[in-house]
C-alpha cells in the first residue's frame, strides 16, 4: 500500500550518509560508553554564541519592544536589513541597501527561496562536487535539476567543465566557498574568471545564469579572507546564515543578498519575497532578527577552530593519509585509503570512528571528518586513528 509520494520513499532509502552515521554512533555509544566513540559526522558547532549575543539577549528580555513578537514585512525588519547590507556593502564596494536583502529562515530557507524564484521546470542547477549533499533535493524541490560537475584535484572550480556543462536549460551555478566538506576558500580571481564564463554564456543564451553563493562559513577561515562573491560576479546572489559564525544553528536565521548589478534585481527581489512567504517560510525569526542587528561583525573564536584543525590535521598526514588542507570551515577531506570509501567508513567504525563517505558528497573516494566538536574527542581519537592507519599499512 502506497502511504507516502513514491520519489519521497525513493529518497528516504537513499537517505543522507550524515544521518546514517550519526544513528550508528548512537549504537556505538550504548555499547562503548560516549567517550571511546569517536564520532565526527555532524557539522553541529558545540561553540556557544559570542558574550555580545548573550548581552544582547538579556537586554531585549529585559527592555522588550511593543510588539516585537508580531509579523512583520516578509522580507524581514528595516533595520536588520539595514544592518546586513552596511557590511556587505563595505566588503564588496557596492551600492548595497536594505532593498536588496531578504531574512530568512537559515541558509537552507534562504536556497529554497532562491531556487523557486528562479527555475521553470527541468532547468537545470551546476552544482560543483564535493558538495553539500542537500542541494540535490532542494533543486528538486522547484522541479529543478542538478548536473554535477568535479572540481580540479585541489577541489576548485573546473571552468572548462562547467562551459562544458552550460546549455539552454541552464539557470544558475550554486558555489559554497569555503566549502563543505573540503573546506577550500575560492580566491578572487576563480570567481573573476568564473563571472568572464557566465557574463559570456547568459549573453550567448540570452537570459541570465545566476551564481548562487552559499557562504554559511565564510567568517570561519584560517590565514585567508573570502573574497566577495558581490564584488567579483554580477549575477551572483548571496545565500547565508549565522549558524556558524555565531553558532546559532538552531535558530535558523539567514538572508539573501541580491547584487544590485543583476538586470531587473528589483523583480528578482519582488519574487524572493513572494516566494519567503508562499514556501511558508513567511518571515525570518522575529527575536533573532532583532538580536542580530548588532552582531553583524562579531564571530566565535576562530583561532579555537584552527588548533582542532592542525591537531587532527597534523596527526592524519603524520599516520599517511592524503588531504588537502582546509582554509576555512571546520572539516577534513581526505582520500579513502580504499577505493571504496564506503567499505572505508565501515573499517573506521571498527575502530569506532565515524566518518561519511565521499560519495554522500557527490565525490568517491574521499571521507568527510566535521571537527567542530569537543577538542577530548578529537585528542582521544589519535590512538585509534594510529590502529586504523597501521591496520591499512600507510606508510609501507
């Protein structure tokens, strides 16, 4: 008996490695105790907000606002808006106001928004592996569909490939630098080159293509800045939210950066906010919306990110495995020491490690660690990532 949408049951046997993984950790967990179980599937930041957040919070409790819990504009407070477009315009140079932004319900809210604005059915989404695995069904949830193309060896844009990619039916490229799971930034001049090929193609195919950048970890980085993708690419569209950057992932709140370069982007943006509200998003958070006016240029402790980073970094290319090293978020992406990066993640768990496979991410052959998590974990893990690595004979 069919009870459910036949593609739903289709995706749900093919549900997300990230969760597979977590659930088997729980099993882990029970039958080793938490702390000889080594789980670094999830990117769930155990950093607390900065001090200013909770200030901030205290003082709106303590001086509440007349109707501060009503609804408001769907494309969310003046003054929030406000307060986003003065950073970004600083960054990026641009004539950026509170007209060309739009809160929303997380980065992942913000996407669906963006998405649904601008696909007919059977367009088609570039979306560059590895990648997070949800972008997949986001575009399918505006009837959209994806075409994934890999990145270079160093896991950065391939622009041949993707001229390759570019037809008709092509609408936007999505880009998520620094990048989940392999944590490259994309320097300015990839994005400049990669502004040359769309300018060239929407000219070419006679209707805009749109590079969509999703920049949840954009203030998480080591040594580097991130460029502005505002700046560098015309027909880009910002999609982000403070889920990281002030460890606020369970309050869901982000926005949408339209350039004001983009032809007609006061349409776009017409469509972004009809789209916020008939999704049923309806409106950003209003308490989080209000608490973040202020901290729009705070961060959590990056150097902290760093030192989990170099520890377990250090420890793994020491053991033999292979990896680029990350310039900003908070994961690993090493090459499978098997061909199978599946069979890989299950010799791990052995050793009750948890990974997830690469192919989660569009990219066999590779394993994702997330170590945003507690610095014991990560300091108790070596010695079973020793065993691993002498099980595998690395170094021989």
């Amino acid at each position: 008996m069919t009870v459910i949408s036949s593609k739903i049951e289709g995706y749900l046997s093919r549900a997300s490695w990230i969760r597979k993984m977590f659930e088997e950790g729980d099993r882990l967990r029970k039958i080793h105790g938490a702390d000889k179980v080594y789980d670094f599937t999830l990117g769930n930041p155990i950093d607390e907000p900065p001090t200013k957040f909770r200030q901030q919070l205290k003082y709106l409790a303590d001086n509440p606002v007349p109707g501060m819990h009503r609804y408001m504009s769907n494309a969310g407070y003046p003054e929030t808006r406000r307060a986003v477009a003065e950073v970004l315009a600083e960054d990026s140079g641009l004539s950026i106001g509170a007209e060309h932004i739009v809160m929303t319900v997380g980065a992942g809210g913000g996407l669906n928004v963006v998405l649904k604005s601008i696909l007919d059915s059977n367009d088609e989404v570039i979306v560059l592996a590895p990648f997070f695995v949800e972008y997949r069904f986001y575009v399918d949830n505006h009837n959209g569909v994806t075409k994934e193309i890999s990145t270079d060896e160093n896991f950065m844009p391939d622009m041949e490939a993707i001229r390759a990619a570019i037809n008709e039916k092509t609408r936007a490229i999505i880009i998520n630098s620094p990048n989940n799971p392999s944590g490259v930034v994309y320097p300015a001049e990839t994005l400049e080159e990669l502004n040359k090929l769309v300018n060239e193609k929407s000219k070419e195919l006679g209707r805009p293509i749109y590079v969509i950048s999703d920049e949840p970890y954009s203030k998480i980085v080591y040594d580097v800045e991130v460029p502005s993708v505002l700046k560098h690419i015309k027909n880009s569209i910002l999609v982000t939210s403070h889920s990281k950057d002030l460890a606020l992932a369970g309050e869901r709140i982000g926005y949408i950066a339209v350039n004001p370069g983009i032809e007609k982007a006061d349409l776009l943006m017409e469509a972004l906010v009809f789209s916020n509200r008939t999704l049923g998003f309806v409106n950003a958070p209003a308490l989080m919306q209000r608490l973040i006016v202020g901290l729009q240029r705070e961060s959590v402790d990056i150097e902290e990110y760093r030192r989990k980073r170099d520890l377990l970094y250090n420890h793994l290319v020491e053991l033999g495995f292979e990896m680029v090293k990350p310039q900003g978020a908070f994961y690993l992406f090493p090459k499978s020491p098997l061909a199978d990066d599946v069979e890989f993640a299950g010799l791990a768990l052995k050793h009750n490690i948890l990974v997830v496979p690469g192919t989660g991410f569009g990219k066999p052959g590779y394993f994702r660690l997330a170590y945003c998590i507690d610095s014991k974990v990560i300091e108790n893990s070596l010695p079973a990532w020793t065993a691993l690595a002498e099980e595998l004979a690395l170094k021989k």
